[in-house]
C-alpha cells in the first residue's frame, strides 16, 4: 500500500517559489493500476518522483509498506528502489550500443541478484515483452515500440511490486502504443502490481483502476479510489464483460434496466 | 552494484566509444612506452655494468693507493723521497714493503700484491715485427671473455694471455690458431747512471688463451695478462738497484671474506689509503645510470603527467554525454558511490590499456632492437633492454591508480548528479 500524506513541494527560493505540489493526499492500495493526470506542469511528474524517493518534498510522507520512505537514509531508499520499485520513460532510456540483454540485466546488477539467476529473468522478461530473439541483438538496431518493449522488459525483469510509467505511449504511434500498454497491464494483472501510470492521454487513463487529476500540485479528484484507498468494488456488468460471460451480461443488464424503470 | 559487475559495466561502457577510449590509452601509453623502456634500459644497463665489474673486478680485492698529502704550505725536502716516487711530471706517494706489512696485520686481510705492472717496450712473434704493448698480472677471480683457450686456475709463469687485437699483426691468423706458439716480450733494465747501449731483455711466453675484444672487458683489453710472479721478476729486472724500486703507486688487498670489504676499505681509510672495493666501482657506474634513468623517467612522467588531462577530460565529457543514462542507473537504485565507482573504473580501464599497449610496444621495439644495440655498441652477449614482468605490473598498476585518480574528478561529478534532472537532459 502507497499512503501519501500531505506532500508539498516548492522549487526555487523566495519570489522564484514555484508550488509543484500543493498537500497532496491518498492512498493506493496494492495491486492497483492508477493514472495521474494532468496538463504539462502540473506536478504529476513532480508526484512520481515524490512517491518513489526520487525527490524529497519539504512536508508529508510517502508511506509504503508501513515505511516513510522520506525518512530513510540516501542509500536505503536506493535500495529500496532497486528492490521494489520501476521506471519507464517516455524517452525509454535504453543503451543503443548495448545488447538487449546487456540493457535489460542492469536493474538485476544493482540489485544484486546472484549471477546464476540472471539469464533466466532476463530471458523471462523479454519473453513477457515478445523480444526473446533480440536477446543478443544491439538495442539501436529495434523498432521504436521495441525499443519501449525492451524498456518494460528491464522494468520488470527485477519483478518489481510498484511500476512507475512516465507517459509510456507518448513517444509511440496508436497501435503500437496499445501494445505496450497491454504489456504493461498485463504485467501488473499477473504480478498483482502497483502500476502507476503518468499520463495526458485520457484513454490510457481510463485503462486504469483509478485516476488523479492534478491541477497547478493540488490535487482535483480522485476516481477509482475510495477515502479510505481502496478500490471500489466494479460493477456487475463490468466485471461480466470483462470475464466474457455475455448470458450473465444480457441478463445483469436487464435485471438493472428493470429496476430503473420500477 | 557489485565490483565485479562494475568493472565489467565500465569495460562495456568504454567498448562503446572504441576511438575515444583507444586514443586516450595510447596518450597513456607513450608515458607507459617511455617509461617500460627507461626501466628496462636502467635493469639492462646495472646487469651490465654488474658483468663489467664481475669481468674487471675481484669482490675480495680492494684496489688501494696512498692518500695525497693535502697541504697548503711549503715541505721540507726528505732524501729518501719520504715514500714518494717521482714521475709523470710530478711526485706521488707510494705504498712500500712497509706498508704492505702493516697492511697485512690488518684483520681479515688474506694477502697484499703490488700493483708491477711491468712497463715493456714491445711485444713480437718470430719473423714479425715489433708491436708496443702494455702488461697486466692475471687474476684468476676476474671472469675472461675468451676468443680462443682458456685458463683454468692460475697463470704458470711462461704463460701469456693475448689479446685478440694482436692476433693478426702477430701473424697467428685466428686466435685459435695462436695457442700455443711463442711471443717475445722486450724490457729495458733502469739504471741509476747513463749507458750508451741500455741493457735490454726479452721474456718469452706460450700463448695460453686469447681474451675476446668485448665491451666487458676493458681491463684486459689491450692489456696482455701474465701470472703475478713472472710479473714480480719483470718488475725487478727492470727496477732494482733504482730508488723507485719497492714503491708502488697501486697495491691490491686481498681479504678473505667480501662482505668485510668495506669494512677493512674503512680500516684502509684509517691508516692513511685511499682504497676502492668491486662496490665502489659498480656504485660509480650505476650513479651514472640512474642519473640517466631517471631523466628518462621524468620524461615517461610528464608523457603520463599531460595523459593526466587526458583522461579527465575524456571522462569529464562521457559523464556529460551519459547523463541520462547515469540518471536512469539512480532511478533504478544505483547508489552515488556506485556511480562514482563505475566511472573510476573505467579511468581504470583507460589506465591499464595504456599501459599494456605501451608496456608491450615497449617490449616488443625492446626486443627486436635489442640485438641490434648490442652489435652497434659491441656489448658481447648482454642485452642493453632488459624487462622484468615485475617491472611492466609495476608499470601498469601505476599506471592504473594515475588514471584511478585522474577520474576522480569526473566520477564525482557523475555520482553527484541529480537523477531528476540528469533524465530531463535532452
């Protein structure tokens, strides 16, 4: 569970202030997929880099697991990053003169993880991502969405429980941003992963389990997420639809149809 | 991040700049090539000047001369000649019986031989002619290098080694061909009053060994060598009956252990000698060759000294060029000191290609000029360049921890950056 507390953050110093964040408040229960939402500068950047430690806000907490990572020393929440957090990036990051395999073994690297596992979690996670045979490949020679696909792949070959993406579509055309998209939903759906995506694009947010719309740091609404953080239960029919039952489906669908008529 | 993924990251990372990296290593390299030569120049040439001394020179013999008065002020005239001997346009102190005796009470001192050195008007062969020529006695401590026969043990009065410029105008043909046959050599006996026809005699010797015209041996060279007694009886033919005769300029001190040379040379020193041990000769020329070596070095240190530069300047511009890769590294929980060690490690790399491709040029040019040099400055069987692995490690190591801390400053930068910013970097 993500608890943030009260989080604000001023850049600059005296009449240069700038509020990027204004006491931000919520709870993301674990497993679930969020979207921040928001225009350029509005902090929704800003807030990823609080929640993972990556930046330090003047006032609040950023509680996961029970742990205010802010309090931690420099090098704890580098370990803690390295252990249970990851990135992707718009700009995906990855080394063009490296293999892929090479690109993708680096979180693997940082953590520590024992030489003789390595292989297979990296073969595990560009297998998830469909680039197995890249492998050996320069990471220069792929295609733009491949080139994302090897950034999710070193996103999750360490298995990490919270994802971070950073507009993850928006350097990829429609359909090959669907794919990736599914990619990294489909991880969450089977890691039972946090996936906490930064976003403009109002169609991926709605692939989400929740929504936060920041306006200039403060936050507007909250969707998807109740006072307490957890996610509300979905809809009959949604979940139907979701499973694929359309009998069930047809049948909800009436069922509710009559009692709005009643 | 562990070390060992460190150096192997900081490898891959360099592999990918292949230019960069190989030309700041060759800029190490020319420090690394200067200095491997230097050194191996410097081992080669204490080696040499080792077999020099060891072909020259007897460990338990200590040369020893009386020490020059030092004085300011007019002396009285001695009719005895006080123990000094007049001749080269001025007047030297001797060494004496006396002396000599005194010299042999001295402890650790085996035996005491004058210095004969028997001066000879010529030397010849039958039905050749008359060739001037200087004598030395035989040693048989000092290693000969011998063109042709040997001696074994001692000289036997009668006995002469040749040298091998005179093989030729001796008529022998080869030096092989010389051993064996008979030389004459020719003295003048000196006489206290004036003789129209001075009294002269001639010495005859069967060739035992011809001594080889190498660059080791120049106490023999040019110098025909007879045992110690023949030299005694040609010294006396000569000198008795003169008053220069039992005074000698040079004794040679024989003592019993070498490692209590220097300290009867100090006992010597004592008495009133100037004396000189194989160390004090070696020490002279090996003074000689670390002046050289070392302003050699100095040159190999200020070729590492702008490579220096080089390296942070490389390093400097990788971070700059890498700051959203360094960015991404800390995102992902790489820590600064991780960062920063990355970063050393590849000054390292830098550091160790340099020396290995400068060190094995070095060895490489070394060994294919090394016969070369010894032809071109007559050095027998000794190679100039000698290179001791140990040496080249030394070389490299260093080398590495220079660059280690050439990247210092870079890997600071890098391990200091902010990851939110450094991601941002177009």
């Amino acid at each position: 569970m993500i608890e943030i507390k009260g989080i604000t953050k001023t850049y600059g110093k005296k009449q240069n202030a700038f509020l990027a964040l204004d006491n931000v408040n919520f709870t993301i229960p674990d497993g679930t997929t969020v979207a921040i939402i928001g225009k350029s500068g509005s902090g929704k950047s800003t807030l990823m880099h609080a929640m993972s430690g990556l930046d330090r806000p003047e006032i609040g907490e950023v509680v996961i697991d029970g742990e205010n990572i802010l309090t931690l020393k420099q090098r704890k929440i580098d370990a803690f990053r390295a252990s249970k957090m990851s990135f992707i990036f718009q700009s995906f990051f990855i080394q063009p003169n490296e293999t892929c395999y090479d690109n993708v073994v680096l979180p693997l690297e940082i953590a520590e993880v024992p030489r003789g596992q390595r292989r297979a979690k990296v073969e595990a996670a560009l297998a998830a991502v469909e680039l197995t045979d890249k492998i050996r490949s320069k990471a220069a020679n792929l295609s733009g969405g491949q080139k994302q696909r090897l950034a999710i792949a070193r996103a999750i070959v360490n298995e990490p429980k919270i994802l971070f993406a950073d507009e993850p579509t928006g350097n990829l055309d429609s359909t090959t941003g669907g794919i990736v998209e599914d990619f990294l939903f489909n991880y969450a759906k089977v890691n039972s992963a946090t996936l906490i995506v930064v976003t403009h694009d109002p169609e991926l947010a709605d692939k989400c389990d929740a929504q936060i719309v920041i306006v200039d740091g403060k936050v507007q609404s909250i969707t998807g997420l109740d006072a307490k953080g957890e996610t509300p239960e979905k809809p009959e029919e949604e979940k139907l639809l979701e499973e694929g039952d359309v009998e069930e489906l047809l049948e909800a669908t009436n069922e509710r149809t009559d009692e709005e008529n009643v | 991040m562990k070390i060992s993924d460190s150096i192997r990251r900081a490898g891959r990372s360099l592999r990918q700049a292949k230019a960069r990296t190989l030309l700041t290593s060759l800029a190490i390299g020319v420090g690394a090539f200067t200095i491997t030569l230097s050194l191996a120049g410097g081992q080669g040439g204490r080696e040499y000047t080792d077999a020099i001394v060891k072909a020259n020179t007897d460990v338990n013999e200590v040369a020893v001369t009386k020490k020059m008065p030092v004085s300011t002020s007019i002396q009285e005239y001695s009719a005895d000649g006080g123990g000094t001997t007049d001749g080269f346009g001025g007047s030297f102190p001797t060494i004496t019986n006396a002396d000599i005796e005194g010299m042999l009470k001295i402890d650790g001192v085996e035996s005491v031989t004058p210095n004969y050195a028997p001066a000879v008007n010529y030397v010849t062969a039958e039905g050749q002619k008359k060739y001037v020529a200087t004598i030395s006695e035989f040693s048989p401590s000092v290693t000969l290098d011998y063109a042709a026969g040997s001696v074994k043990g001692d000289l036997k009065s009668g006995e002469i080694v040749l040298t091998e410029d005179y093989v030729d105008v001796l008529g022998f043909g080869s030096a092989e061909n010389a051993i064996g046959k008979k030389v004459e050599v020719n003295t003048t006996k000196l006489s206290t009053s004036y003789a129209p026809v001075p009294e002269t005699k001639d010495f005859i010797f069967t060739v035992k060994g011809v001594s080889s015209a190498s660059g080791l041996a120049f106490r023999s060279q040019g110098s025909m060598l007879i045992s110690g007694d023949q030299a005694k009886e040609i010294y006396t033919y000569i000198n008795e009956g003169t008053p220069v005769y039992g005074k000698f300029i040079l004794a040679s001190v024989r003592v019993a252990d070498a490692n209590r040379a220097e300290e009867i040379k100090g006992v010597l020193d004592g008495k009133g000698y100037d004396a000189q041990t194989a160390a004090d000769v070696l020490g002279t020329v090996n003074t000689f060759i670390n002046v050289l070596l070392g302003i050699l070095l100095g040159f190999g240190a200020l070729a590492v000294l702008t490579s220096v530069f080089g390296i942070i300047n490389t390093q400097y511009i990788s971070v700059l060029e890498r700051t959203q890769q360094i960015g991404l590294m800390k995102a992902l929980g790489m820590s600064a000191r991780d960062v920063g060690r990355l970063f050393k490690y590849e000054a390292a790399w830098v550091g160790f290609l340099g020396g290995a491709i400068g060190s094995g040029l070095a060895f490489i040019v070394g060994t294919i000029a090394n016969p070369f040099i010894t032809d071109a400055l007559d050095l027998g069987n000794i190679y100039l360049l000698k290179f001791e692995p140990m040496q080249i490690a030394i070389v490299v190591i260093g080398l590495m921890l220079i660059s280690v801390a050439a990247g210092i400053f870079p890997a600071r930068k890098a391990s200091r950056l902010d990851p939110i910013e450094a991601l941002r970097t177009e």
